[in-house]
C-alpha cells in the first residue's frame, strides 16, 4: 500500500472530524414519522441476464423509478396476478389432507348441478312443513269465520 494513498485516507479523516466537531453544538431536529408500519421486508438477490439487466434500468429511468424499484413493482404485481388465476380452492386431496376416500373431483357443471339437488331438497324439507303449517291455519280460519 503506497503512502500517498494513507495520507489521503488520513487527510480526508481529519477534515471530516473537524467539521463534525465544528457541528457538535447543534440541535438535531428529528422528525417523527407519522405513517404506520409497512410489512417488514427482506433482501432477495435475483440473478437476471446482463442485456436484461440494462433494459430493466432503461425502463426504470423513464418511469423516474430505481431499477430496484422497478423490479420490486413488477414481482408483486406478478405475485398478485398469480393469486387472482390461482384458485382459492385446494386442487388435490394433498392440499386439504383428505384421502381418496374422503374427496369427490367433480366439474364445475357438475357441481352447479349438485348445489342445484341440495338446496331443492333443503327447500322442499324446510318448506313443506310449513305449506302445511299454512293450510291447517287457514282452514282453521275458515271454520271459525263460518
């Protein structure tokens, strides 16, 4: 290591500890934040292709954006079309934990004709009881009213 650059190193180390002891009377002024927290964040490296790379800053650079930025932009809108195209039902009987016998796979018209089946037997169960319910009422007001 030559001395020219340790004198550098030493000169610019000087001069930085005189300005911070010509400012040490100072009052700070802090200024406190008044958003809320964001979700924490961590650091993920991506490595990407060099000629992407630069058309990554390209486009960052028109936006008024940092290329990390930019890149931050574009995986979570991709993280949110993923999970708009994902369906929000497990898929497999892996995904709920159920066996072969504890799952049915049916189509989606075939379900819509199941769901069909069910609520006209739940209706016809809820709802016949009290047609009857109606009719004894009513003939019990005609019996009076005569």
């Amino acid at each position: 290591m030559s001395n020219v650059g340790t004198r550098d190193t030493e000169q610019i180390l000087a001069e930085e500890t005189e300005a911070s002891e010509a400012g040490r009377d100072t009052e700070a002024t802090y200024v406190q934040n008044r958003s809320r927290g964001k979700d924490p964040s961590l650091v993920y490296s991506v490595r990407m292709p060099v000629h992407r790379l630069e058309e990554l800053r390209v486009l960052a650079e028109q936006n008024d954006m940092t290329p990390s930025a930019l890149m931050r932009r574009f995986a979570l809108e991709g993280l949110d079309r993923a999970a708009d195209a994902t369906p929000r039902v497990p898929e497999t009987r892996d995904d709920v934990g159920l066996d072969g016998e504890q799952m049915v796979v049916m189509t989606p018209d075939q379900f819509k004709a199941v769901v069909h089946d069910a609520i006209q037997m739940t209706a016809q169960e809820v709802l016949s009881p009290l047609m009857e319910l109606v009719q004894q009422m009513q003939e019990k007001q005609r019996h009076s009213a005569a």
